[in-house]
C-alpha cells in the first residue's frame, strides 16, 4: 500500500475495508487446500465507494501536481 499517496489525515474506513479484503484472500490463497470457504471466511469487497474514493482522490492528486509543476 502507497500511504504516501492517503490524501487525509486518518486512514479512510473504505481503504481498510479493501486491506481487509484484500488480507482475507492472501490468507485463503495461501492455505487453499485446507481452508474451507464459506461466507463468514471472506470479507467483502466494498464496491463502488471504495472505486469512487480512488477516482476522487487520484484526480485530487493529479490537480495537485499539475499545480505543483505549473508553478516552477
């Protein structure tokens, strides 16, 4: 994870839900042979907020710099 790139002060709760998500799968993966999947064994994806968060806050990003380079 790119932290630097977290646009806020606090981390937002829909970035941790993907890290969660995304953690729930390497564990499966990793054990894919034993591990039993049911409902309770993954955590959801959260969808479009989390694709409309990265959306927002990379085009923030993106004004910032071209800002920033504009300026020199």
């Amino acid at each position: 994870m790119r932290g630097d790139l977290i646009i806020e002060r606090e981390m937002p709760a829909v970035v941790l839900d993907f890290c969660a998500h995304a953690a729930a799968y390497d564990a499966l993966l990793a054990d894919w042979d034993t591990t039993s999947v049911n409902n309770s064994t993954l955590i959801r994806h959260p969808g479009i907020s989390f694709l409309s968060y990265l959306r927002e806050s990379y085009a923030s990003l993106k004004a910032e710099q071209e800002q920033l380079l504009s300026s020199k």
